[in-house]
C-alpha cells in the first residue's frame, strides 16, 4: 500500500490483492491506507495489462507462481524475490540468505538489475512521521516487548520472563500483543507479567508505543525494521532460523543486539546511544522511494530488454 501510494504521485496505478477466496473482507484500518488508491480484491492473478508489473508474492508460491502473467511479464520487478530459475527484470530483496539471487543475475550478466540490502526496507508512513535525531535516553523509563502478529515461538513470553528476572520494576514494560497472538498465549504472558506490565493486544497507537520507547524487545521480521528506522535501542528475539538471519546482518553492523546482551543494553547508555547512531543509518526510511526509482526506472526501459 505504501508503495503504491508513492507510486501513484507520479504513475496510474492498479493494486491487485491476490487472495485464496476464502475471506474477501480488509480490514478496517486496511481500508483506510487504501484511499485514494484503484485497488482490486481478486481470486486469481489479474489480466496482464500493465506495462510494468509489481510481484510481492509468498515465497512458497515463487514456483507455482511462474505461471502468474506478472512473473512472465517483460517489464517486471519482483521484492523478496528467491527463485534463481526465474529472474524478472528487476528484482529487489531485502537479504538473500544463500547469495543464489546475486549469483543467478551475475551469471546473467546483469547484476545491475538484481538490488539487496536494508536501503530498500519500506517503512510506513506514519513509522517515518516520528523519526527523530535524539540521542539515547539516559536511562530506561519506558520498554516495549513487541514479536509480531502471531508470535509462533512465544518469544514475548521469553522476553517477559527476562525482564522479571532482571527486576525492570524501575521501568514501565508495555507488551503488545499481535490480533492473531492465540488467548491462551496471551492468558500465559498475563500471568508471567508482574503489576507494572502492560499487557495491549493490538493497540491502534502501536506506532506511538514504538517511537517512544528507551528499549524495544522484538523479533526479526518487519517491526526490527521499523524500530531501527527509528533509531530505537534494539534487542532481536528471532521467531525461527530465517529471522536470525536477518537480524545477524543487523546485529553485525551495530545497529541492534541479540537477546543475551539484553541485560547490558539496559545498563549502558553509551551502548545505547551507539545502537541509536547506526540503527538510523541502518534502515534511512528512503527504502520505497529507491523502490518507486526502480520501477520508474524499468517503465522506461525497452520492453525487448
């Protein structure tokens, strides 16, 4: 939605919303990112009509994906793209585990269409309203434990029970719950949460809560992203191996930590400040606008290219 929105201020745009048929509802706050834009709820792949085709589709459908009028497009761009034995005309990932993307094009000669890294990371509007250039806080006031919408490994659990065990009594921990977190992970987190935790399920200010807080416990998807575009100290719990992945590009570059430097990130402020440093150098918040470029970019191009 984000990117079609800055698509849009300079191309027609059409938002194909490709979905298994089974619940043809959006919900609320969808619907309002959706204004302004021609967006389509479909069943299947929309007629190949377009001269530059968007693909953000799941990994595990890349194959049966190649089908999809989109993936053989002449002029397409595929984000989060892993699969070598098609290569669209421009792909844009965020981290290649195996380097099998970059290897593909190169072998193709055309590395300069394959573009990777956190540059690319598209953060949300109302994430970038609240970035700022302050430094770390002098002490920890306020932490925030978020692990995404389900929270499959119950790391919020684990970081709950971190927190109680380091006596964050002197702070305020606020754990936010995912909509799709099950009520009996949610019923456990409760009863591990001491009276100076507040417990939200997903609450409509979780950009606020993000922003404002001294610490952010998170795992390594998408909310890792926003926290460092925010310049936030940072502790990764990882959901599962690809996550850990993820995070350990980040972690390398000094722009966040893994859970066991939990307890020296809350007592070091000169640590802290030094995640805040690298964080926002990290993920600049421009990752759509590199995006929108790209495909400009490929609209003009000779289509027999």
């Amino acid at each position: 939605m984000t990117l079609a929105h800055a698509l849009s201020r300079q191309v027609p745009v059409r938002l194909n919303i490709l979905n298994d048929g089974t619940d043809r509802s959006l919900p609320d706050d969808a619907l309002t990112h959706l204004d302004g834009i021609d967006w389509h709820l479909d069943y299947g792949p929309p007629e190949d009509n377009a001269d530059v085709v968007i693909l953000d589709l799941e990994q595990s459908g890349h194959l049966r994906c190649l089908k999809h009028p989109g993936a053989r497009h002449q002029r397409c761009l595929a984000l989060d793209w892993f699969n070598p034995s098609r290569l669209p005309s421009i792909t844009v990932n965020l981290l290649d585990h195996s380097d099998q993307m970059r290897a593909a094009y190169a072998a193709d000669a055309r590395l300069n269409d394959y573009r990777e890294g956190p540059d690319y990371a598209i953060i949300r509007p109302g994430i970038l309203a609240l970035r700022t250039a302050a430094p770390a806080a002098e002490s920890v006031r306020s932490i925030v434990v978020t692990m995404g919408g389900a929270d499959p490994s119950r790391r919020a659990l684990e970081a709950v029970q971190k927190l109680h065990q380091m006596a964050a009594q002197h702070s305020r921990v606020t754990v936010i719950i995912g909509p799709l977190v099950p009520a009996a992970h949610e019923k456990d987190l409760r009863l591990a949460s001491p009276g100076n935790f507040l417990i939200l399920r997903n609450p409509i200010d979780f950009d606020q809560h993000l922003a404002n807080a001294d610490v952010v416990l998170c795992s390594g998807g998408g909310t890792l992203l926003e926290s460092l575009s925010l310049g936030r100290p940072t502790v990764v719990f990882p959901q599962n191996d690809a996550e850990e992945t993820h995070a350990r590009f980040h972690v390398e570059a000094g722009a966040c930590v893994f859970a066991d430097s939990l307890r020296q990130v809350l007592a070091d402020h000169g640590l802290r400040n030094s995640l805040v440093e690298k964080a926002r150098r990290q993920v600049d918040g421009r990752g759509v606008e590199r995006i929108a470029e790209a495909a400009l970019e490929l609209l003009h191009r000779d289509s027999s290219v």
